[in-house]
C-alpha cells in the first residue's frame, strides 16, 4: 500500500498563474478530501468525494477554487488564478466507506503564491 | 456546528517523562468520534488514536492513552515515555455521526527535551 500521493511536493507560482494540485487516494477508498492548512485557519476541509462524485464543497473558499475526481484513482484541485492569500499547504486525504474509518493523509502540498 | 478546542499552543517535556495535551470540544450529537492525530516534520498527518463516544474504556495504543471526560467534553492525550520521535503537532479532531467531516483544533506543538 503506497499510500494517499500527492504532488508535487511544493509549488511556486505568481499570482494570477493557475495552479493544479494532484492526488491518488488508497486503492478501494471511496472518500477523498482536499484540506488546506494555513497558520491562521488551521485545517479546514475544502471538498470531499465519495464514489468520485462532490458531496459538500461549502469548505471551497471562492470560484477560483475547483476540483474534480474524473475516476477512483485520481482527483485535482485547480485554483484560477492564484493569490499570495492561497500560499498554504493543501492535503489530500481519502478512507474507506465503512462507518467513521479514519482518514489517512498525504503528504501534503505546500503551495507559495508570490 | 462542532468545534474543537486545544488551549495549548506549544508544550515541553523531557525524554521518557509524561506529558497530557488537553482538548475541549463542543457537538450537540449524542453520538460521535474524537481523534488525535500526529504531525511531525515530514508534515503528513498520522492518527495516533480514536475513541468513540459511546464507550466509556478509555482507548489506549501503547504508549498513547486518552482521558475522556464526556460530560466535560474534555478529551485528553497522555504519551507516556516520550520519546524523541514524540516532538511534532499533535492535533485533537472530532466526527460527527453519518459524516464524514473531520474538525480539527488548532494543535499544540510537542517538544522533547533530551
């Protein structure tokens, strides 16, 4: 088991540039999550899936944030056009659908938008 | 809306000695899970230990136990020994029943002393 992988690992951009986040969720997980994790916030839950299609995205914090799962195995977060203000580390995160299993982390994203 | 609460920003202990970190949170379910989870350097999230609220046994696994007060909604993390490898953010989180929404505190940041 490989793990939930993310890449890349880090990102630098300038703002106004469009960024896209990647992910591979466990194999026969059907949850995945996108959090972001900033100093001031802490972590908070952007999106999640299940069975690759969007249940709450209230967590997204504007249009220029997206997301999409086109299948089991791959998911994106796309932010167009990036500000100095998305500079966080972004996690996926994904778990199986029995009751309450625990969600088992990336290694995280760490976006700087200059 | 559940909230988590960690009053402890930053915590300090010597090697092999015990340390709790502290963690309030505030649900109106009657039913519902309570996380720790382990950030260290690296920066990936690694669950140390769940609980759930319906069981009165506090959880423990090895070296990490839990003080869960339901009626306080106080839900503590004592590591026992510390270890070197011991010293990251240790995040307290809670799930609702029938949800898949991790909340997570702010997280206290663990140093062993040598």
């Amino acid at each position: 088991d490989a793990g939930v992988i993310q890449s890349p690992r880090h990102e630098v951009t300038e703002m106004g540039q469009e960024v896209t986040l990647r992910c591979k969720p466990i194999s026969g997980h059907d949850y995945l999550f996108w959090y972001r994790q900033t100093m001031m916030r802490g972590l908070e839950l952007l999106i999640y899936f299940n069975n690759n299609v969007p249940i709450d995205d209230s967590g997204m914090p504007e249009d220029r944030f997206s997301a999409k799962m086109p299948n089991a195995s791959f998911s994106t977060l796309k932010i167009q056009p990036s500000e100095p203000r998305d500079s966080a580390v972004y996690f996926c995160a994904s778990s199986d659908d029995r009751y309450n299993s625990p969600l088992h982390f990336g290694n995280g994203t760490r976006l700087t938008v200059t | 809306a559940q909230t988590v609460t960690q009053s402890q920003p930053e915590m300090s202990v010597q090697e092999a000695e015990t340390v709790t970190l502290s963690c309030t949170y505030d649900t109106s379910e009657s039913d519902y899970y309570l996380f720790w989870y382990k950030q260290p350097p690296s920066r990936q999230m690694i669950l140390v230990i769940r609980q759930e609220a319906y069981k009165q046994q506090n959880a423990t696994e090895n070296r990490f136990s839990v003080n869960f007060q339901k009626a306080a909604k106080s839900f503590s993390l004592k590591i026992s020994d510390s270890q070197l490898g011991d010293a990251a953010m240790y995040f307290c989180a809670t799930l609702a029943p029938y949800s898949q929404k991790l909340v997570f505190g702010q997280g206290t940041r663990l140093t062993i002393n040598p």
